[in-house]
C-alpha cells in the first residue's frame, strides 16, 4: 500500500492542455490566484484531501492569470475554482469548496 500523499502538481498553460484533453482519466485543477486568501485555504483543503490517498482523480493548481485560454474557454468567474476533467471534457467547476469533507466527496 502507497502511504506518500498524492502529489498536486503546478500546471502551465501548455501542460493543462495537455490534461484537459487526454480522453481518458479524471483530473481536478485547482484554479488560483497568489493574493487570494480563500484560495489558500482552498489549496491547504485540497492539500488534506491528498494525504488520504483517496482521490480518484489527479490533482493539479494553476495560476489563473497564466491561463487565460481556459479562463475565457471555461468562463470562470472567480477563484478559487476547481474544474472536475473527466475522458477530455469538463464535467464540473466548483466554486464553493465548504469543508474537507465535501471536497473530499467530489474527489473519492
């Protein structure tokens, strides 16, 4: 059994290309912004939720000002915004992250 925590890697705007579009899989992103408190905790939630090793999806943050394709594409509306990619589409944004353990939920 793996004990490491999921590991959540930074993204570019090149790279969550290249996960958004993989046809197979499930990825979450986790969409920020360096001056946004709510974002921080979003990010420290998120950072729980992979030291359970539980999330069906890979994890990934990325700053929203450097990917302003999926900004407009996505048309997210404020951050922190989470995007649920499943098989090359997106299936979900959440805005409103509660608690751990609805996060939790949206990720098992």
């Amino acid at each position: 059994m793996n004990t490491q925590p999921i590991k959540i890697e930074e993204l570019d705007e090149a790279e969550l290309h290249r996960i958004a579009n993989m046809q197979v899989g499930k990825a979450a992103v986790l969409f920020t912004t360096p001056f946004c408190g709510t974002c921080k905790v979003a990010m420290k939630m998120l950072e729980i939720v992979a030291a359970t090793n539980q999330a069906a999806y890979h994890l990934y943050t990325t700053n929203i000002n450097f990917t302003p394709y999926f900004r407009q594409h996505w048309q997210i509306k404020s951050v922190p915004a989470l995007a649920i990619i499943e098989n090359g589409r997106l299936a979900k944004m959440i805005y409103a992250m509660g608690s751990v353990s609805e996060l939790y939920n949206h990720l098992k």
